[in-house]
C-alpha cells in the first residue's frame, strides 16, 4: 500500500504544480474553478465577437455619471411596483 500512496501523492503534487506553472494560480478547487471559468469567458467572449474595453466605456458612462450620491439607473415608485418591491 506503501508504494501505490507514494505514487499517487507524487502524481498529484506534480499535476498541482504544473497547473500552477501555467495559471499562476493556487492548485485548490477555487483555482482551479476559476481558471476554467475565465478559459470558457473568454472563448464565449471570442466566438460571440464581445468588445470589452467597449463594455468597460458604456459601464463607467452610465453607473455614476454624475456626482450625486444616487446611481444614474435609479427606479421610481411604479416601477418598483410593476416589478414586485414594495
């Protein structure tokens, strides 16, 4: 039994290791999940021709687009309503 736990903790360290060489990131679940999950972002964000830095403009232009405390996309009662919060 020995032997067999010898090799597969060896495996494991080296597979961990490498994925850590290629990501940056710590070889746990977390990081593991988020390497997948910015892999397939950006494939979607590729295949469906998403501009980024176009996003990242429209985002900072209609969130706080003035210096008031209250965000730009404020409802009214009715909408509120409309949407069920009272």
């Amino acid at each position: 039994m020995e032997p067999i736990c010898f090799y597969v903790t060896s495996v494991y360290f080296m597979a961990g290791y490498a994925f850590f060489l290629r990501t940056s990131k710590d070889p746990s679940f977390e990081g593991f999940f988020e390497s997948r999950f910015s892999a397939k972002q950006r494939r979607l964000m590729k295949i469906n021709n998403f501009d980024m830095g176009r996003f990242n403009q429209l985002r900072k232009a209609c969130c706080y687009s003035h210096s008031s405390s209250e965000p730009a996309s404020s409802f009214d009662h009715s909408e509120r309503t409309l949407l069920g919060h009272h």
